[in-house]
C-alpha cells in the first residue's frame, strides 16, 4: 500500500514556458536546492478509501536536537492543527525534522518525531522535544477517520528522505488533497539571488488544499475553465482544505526575519487565486540553514554570536519566496491526476492542454 520517493517526474509549468516571476531557479528547481536539505514522501494509497500519506523535510542530515536552526512560523489564517507553534514563536528555532501529513494524523507523526528524536545516542538525556507537524485535511478523498498513517511510516519518511529532484503530485502528505477546484498536491520550487546579493537560495515545498479562483501567472484559469469557487452563489459553500507552506533558505537570517519572509509567502497563495477562506488552515515555517546560525543544545559559552542580514537586504528574499511559493503551488497543480476518493467523490486533474490554450490566449506563452 504504501511507496516511497520516485524518481518519476511529471512535466512542470516551466516545460511548457510559463515562467513566473524575474529570479532564478536552482538546479532542480526545488527545496533541495537549499543545501543540505532533504525530503522524504510515503504515499498510502488502497481502492478509493486510502489516499493520504507522509511528507517530511529536513534541514540538514546531521542530529537536529543538537544542532537547532532559527526558524519562525506565520499563521495567514488558523484553522489548523500545527504541533510545535508556541515553542517556534517564543524560541525561534526548530529542533526535529518537519512533517507534513493529514489532520487526523498529526499526533501519530508527533509520535514518530518524539522517537527519531529520541534514539540518537547524544540524545540519551533528553526529556522534553517539540515536534514539528503540520497538515491539511484530506477527508474527501481519503478515510480520515481509519488514520492510516502510523508512527512507522513517518520513520519511514524520514529514512527515504533524499536531496535532489522532488516528486510532486499525488504523492506523500498531498496525495488525497484537492486545490482551487482540481486536485492539488505536494509542489515544490527555488529562487536564486545573484551573487551581487549574496547568491543565497530560497526553497519552498506546499501541501495544497485550499481553495478560490485559479490563477496561472496573473491568467485567470479557473473561471476560463468555469471551474471555480462561487460559480454559483446560490449554492451552499462548501469549506476548504488549507495549504502548509515549508521555507528553507541558507540567508542568514533571525527568527524576526524568518517569520517575515514565512508571512510573504502567503502572498504566493494569493496570487494563484486563493483567499484563506474561513476553514482554510494556512501555515508558513520558514527555517535557515546557514551552518553559521545553527544552536547548539549545549555550550560552554553565556552568548549566541552571529552575523545576520540587515532589515534592509531582505526585500530581494520577499521577492523569491513570493515567486517560488506561487511557482510550487502551480506544480502541484501540474503534476497531479485525477484521483476517485472515498464515496465515489472524484476530484479531477487541472485540464492541462486547456489551460495552455488559455495561457497562449493571453500571450503568456508561445
């Protein structure tokens, strides 16, 4: 029932020309640009019950409790079940691995996290962690209710987790969730500031469940295709899903400008047309993974020195998580498919060869 990391990739919107906004990918055009970072998917997925999984990211290899990194996390709208906010928000660091997954399953994956944790020899001591989880809600296409995801498919998860290209699509914590009237899913993208700026890199990975009216680079999508959030408004609205937002970077940056660069982020939900509608939890973690800024659990010293990026240097980094979050939740869009869920619900795939129509109608491609 379950699959690990694939090295399938299905075509991106860039294969087909559509470049969104002004900066630079990385190689893969993924969060494992960021150096040293990795992602790990287990996807479970049985008849039309079981469609739902396991997505993890890890900012670096090595024992994170150890060696904590300066995060800080931005709620654009909070319903949502997100396991380690109030230690992020008044430490600003994260010390395990990220997990995504969905709604039911978050004290499983905590779980999970507490034992990875917990089995490193250095860590013999330890008796309190914060586990990070994250999630969004699949219960339309998948039997929430059964949680199928267990503490061993999270280890699993992080045991797979590899850098490189990342698969997107019907896969890990996106594979029973749905986006802006067709299927969403796990996406992921990169920005590359020119050395003159310091060269750094910003990656992002979504889980996208949430809902509004698609657009493609500004091109309104979703009402072209007359599928699309208030269509009719007579009809009883149904709520959406949500969207987690994952921002790995190796800027040298304070947990204060952590959380902004999380909090700009969401503007990349906005520009493809989502509204962080009443039951959408929207979640944005934004990590830095300069060596540099890494927190020892211990240290002989009274003081904490580093040299970070001053206010004024940030708004090029504003730039690239706006572009990549926007970019990665279009992939996941791209690379899902259609899948049929619990109760014959069936959720389609964006309609590819149309939207490209559409995008090449308003001169956005050739």
């Amino acid at each position: 029932m379950n699959s690990l990391n694939s090295n399938s990739q299905k075509e991106r919107a860039r294969d087909f020309g559509i470049q969104i906004g002004i900066l630079k990918t990385g190689r893969n055009n993924a969060i494992t640009d960021v150096p040293g970072v990795k992602v790990g998917h287990v996807t479970l997925q049985k008849g039309d019950s079981v469609n739902t999984g396991v997505t993890v990211i890890l900012p670096h290899s090595g024992n994170i409790f150890q060696n904590k990194v300066p995060a800080g996390i931005y709620i654009g709208n909070g319903f949502g079940k997100l396991t380690g906010y109030p230690q992020v928000e008044e430490l600003g660091n994260i010390e395990t691995p990220i997990v995504l997954t969905n709604t039911l399953s978050v004290p499983a994956a905590a779980d999970a996290i507490i034992d990875y944790t917990l089995q490193f020899p250095e860590n013999k001591n330890v008796k309190s962690v914060n586990p990070v989880v994250g999630e969004t809600n699949d219960g339309g296409l998948n039997d929430i209710r059964k949680r199928y995801v267990t503490r061993e498919y999270v280890l699993q998860a992080i045991s797979a987790a590899g850098a490189g290209p990342v698969t997107e699509g019907n896969v890990g914590a996106g594979t029973g969730t749905s986006c802006l009237g067709f299927k969403g899913g796990i996406g992921t993208s990169s920005r590359v500031l020119p050395e003159s700026r310091g060269g750094y890199t910003v990656g992002v990975i979504v889980q996208t469940n949430f809902g509004g009216i698609l657009r493609i680079d500004g091109v309104p999508v979703g009402t072209e295709l007359q599928q699309y959030k208030f269509r009719d408004i007579k009809e009883e609205y149904r709520e959406d899903g949500s969207c987690m937002i994952v921002v790995m970077t190796d800027a040298p940056l304070n947990p204060r400008n952590l959380k902004r660069l999380a909090a700009r982020s969401i503007f990349g939900i906005a520009r493809t047309g989502g509204i962080a509608s009443n039951g959408s939890g929207d979640f944005a973690i934004a990590v830095s993974t300069a060596e540099e800024l890494r927190i020892p659990y211990l240290s002989d010293s009274m003081y904490e020195e580093y040299r970070v990026l001053r206010n004024d240097r940030l708004d090029l980094l504003f730039e690239a998580v706006i572009e990549a979050t926007e970019e990665a939740i279009i992939n996941s869009l791209f690379a899902a498919e259609t899948v049929v869920g619990k109760g014959n619900v069936r959720v389609e795939a964006l309609p590819v060869r149309q939207t490209l129509d559409i995008l090449r109608k308003y001169n956005r491609i050739k």
